[in-house]
C-alpha cells in the first residue's frame, strides 16, 4: 500500500478525535482505497491500532457485569446472558445490512473471510473472546453473531464447592488427590470449563499439565502448565491444526496430565490412548445432557472415527475413572451428580456414587469404589 494511503487513513482517524479501533480503520480504510485486499487490510489495521480489537456497538453490552454470552439474531434480536439466562436488550443495528457489514468487518481484521463463499467464521478475538458467526444464505433469519465472554476472576475449587453438599466437596477432593481421570459433563453454561480450570489447579506443582483446546477458555493458575490451541484452515482452505494432531504432540512432551478442553471428534482416539498408556488424573469435558449419556455420546465419536461398538466401550472404560455431571439451577451451577464406569460383556456401563435430587442421595457402589476411609469423610 502507498504511504500517502496510509497517511490520509491515519488523518482520517485523528479527525474522528484520534478513534483507533479496529472497526473505524476498516471503514475509513474501504472508502479511501476501496480495492485494498484483505491481507493488506489485515496488514494496516495491526498498523494503525494499539489496542485490541474492539466489538463496536457490541462493546457497552460486554462491559455490563457477569455477562458470559452476547447472541445477535440478525439486526432486531440482541440477547445476552449474566446469570439467569438468556435475555433481551436493545439492537443497536437498525437493518441486516448493517450488521452484515459489522460481522464481516470483525472477520477481516481477525484474518478471516465471511462471504458467500465462506458464510460462516469462528475465532478467537484478541481480548480472548470467542466468535461465531454464520451468514445468509446458510442463515435464513438475518446475520447470527454468538459471542462468549471469558470469566475475569479464576474461582478457587473450595468457591465453587462451598453450596455443594459436603459429601460431593469430599468426593470431588478425593477424585483430585487420587489422581483419577475425570470427564466433566454437562450443557452449555453449565460451568464445566471453570469447574475443571480449579480442580487443576490443585495438582501438585511437580506436575507437568498439557492442555489442548479449540480457543483458550482454561484459565488455570498452576506453576508447570503448557497451553496448546488448535489453528482452522486459512481462507485458501490450508494450514489448519486439528485438536486430534495436537494430543498426538502432547504425547512426546513428557505430560503428568494430559487435558482436552473439550471433546467432540476424532481426537477422542488419542485421548483414549493417552490415559490408556499411563498418564493418570487426565480430565476432558463434553456436552452430555446427562452423566449416563456420555457414553452414548462417546459411543458415536468412536463410530464416526472408525472405532468398533465394543472398542469403543473398551476404551472408554479403562480411560475414565469418573464423570462429574454439571446442572444450571437459576443463577447457581451445581454438581448434581458423580458417577464411575465399567466394563463388563463387552459395553461400558455408568454406575452412580452420588447424586443430588432432594438432598444427598449415596449409591450402593460408593462405599466399594471410594472405600472405607473416604466413606468415613463423606458419611
């Protein structure tokens, strides 16, 4: 790009009393050189701004406290989400073609294309939210942006625990201090993400923990932690790094534990091979409704991935010791149930240790899984 390009974007700026976000420079960039290609917009706009990338009219709606999710259906239905569910608040786009050109602005300048040929997009920003987006024609009803917003504090576990019944605190510690792999299951903003950030941070600082993820979302305090996160295909549809490629690297990176944010493909297979080779208190989470479905749901990840019914719940069974199940109540996130899985005649079978219906239910095979001194805590 010519600097006398450059010079009459920047000028343009300052008379907009010196705005720098993302979203002006690319405005004010398509009307001063409206050919610019999206690698030199991309180029100009790391430039040009020092700060991070902002959401525009979506900015007010982030800032407003304990929202984790921003959900925009097309330009007359804005949601967002602080705690007790999804509600409604006011639009600030008054047609679909500008919330259009708002979605496609905030994929340019995180290097992404959002067109017809490429009607959907999903990143991370810069300020570690995540962004998905999906455009006619594969949306009928408008332009969807779905945003979800990372938690600024870290919860310590004895925070997340303390309305929880003691005997679940005393199982959930003894599952940590046990070093058993844990899946953690749940629906969307149940809180299996920042349940499972806590309980990692009580390893032990001698441990060397390896997590994998799509977008960072663990936020996790501990002194020996490495963070790997996976890379989508570029616009020419090359370069992407699948979760699956990253378990098989974490292998040969001398792990203690070995943590996938959250599995949903092929990268089940590794998984199951790394806690089946050793590495002990591994932890995952899944969207389950139910702590007893995860099994089904791991059931169909290994038939789409080539794996047999009965390898399958093999695998399974030998690779997790125990399925902590996460429920929204109101505003509250709870562990409403934990439970252990076995193998026997050749499928996989979900046994409960306890549960919370009306008060605290223990199972039969608590005593015989946990044994007698946790039993004795819990009791």
């Amino acid at each position: 790009m010519q600097p006398n390009f450059v010079d009459d974007i920047r000028s343009r700026i300052e008379l907009r009393e010196g705005s720098s976000s993302a979203q002006d420079i690319v405005s004010i960039a398509r009307e001063v050189v409206p050919w610019i290609s999206d690698v030199e917009l991309v180029d100009l706009v790391a430039q040009l701004s020092n700060e991070d990338f902002g959401l525009g009219p979506l900015n007010e709606l982030i800032r407003i406290p304990h929202v984790t999710d921003v959900v925009v259906n097309g330009h007359k239905d804005v949601w967002i989400d602080r705690g007790n569910g999804l509600e409604r608040v006011a639009s600030p786009w008054a047609n679909e073609e500008q919330v259009r050109r708002f979605a496609m602005q905030l994929a340019v300048v995180n290097a992404r294309r959002l067109d017809e040929l490429n009607p959907y997009v999903d990143v991370q920003l810069s300020s570690g939210i995540r962004c998905h987006i999906i455009a006619p024609p594969l949306s009928t009803s408008g332009t969807q942006i779905s945003l979800r917003i990372p938690h600024g504090s870290r919860p310590l576990l004895d925070d997340l625990l303390k309305n929880q019944h003691s005997q679940i605190r005393d199982l959930v510690k003894w599952i940590i201090e046990s070093k058993k792999s844990v899946m953690i299951c749940g629906g969307t903003g149940t809180g299996k993400t920042t349940l499972l950030a806590a309980m990692l941070r009580e390893t032990a600082p001698s441990e060397r923990i390896v997590v994998i993820e799509d977008s960072s979302e663990l936020a996790v305090e501990h002194p020996h932690i490495v963070m790997l996160q996976s890379r989508p295909a570029n616009a020419e549809g090359v370069g992407d790094v699948p979760l699956r490629t990253l378990v098989r690297q974490a292998l040969r990176m001398r792990p203690d534990k070995i943590v996938v944010g959250e599995i949903r493909g092929s990268e089940v297979l590794e998984f199951f091979a790394a806690l089946n080779t050793g590495h002990r208190g591994c932890a995952a989470t899944i969207h389950a409704n139910s702590a007893a479905d995860v099994i089904t749901r791991i059931q169909l990840l290994g038939i789409l991935n080539g794996l047999s019914d009965e390898a399958t719940h093999l695998q399974l069974a030998s690779a997790i010791d125990v399925v902590i199940e996460l429920r929204r109540n109101g505003p509250d996130r709870i562990i409403s149930e934990i439970g252990t899985l076995t193998f026997d005649e050749g499928r996989c079978h979900y046994v409960p240790l306890l549960s919370v219906a009306e008060g605290i239910q223990i199972h039969p095979a608590f005593e015989q899984i946990t044994g007698t001194k946790v039993l004795a805590r819990c009791g």
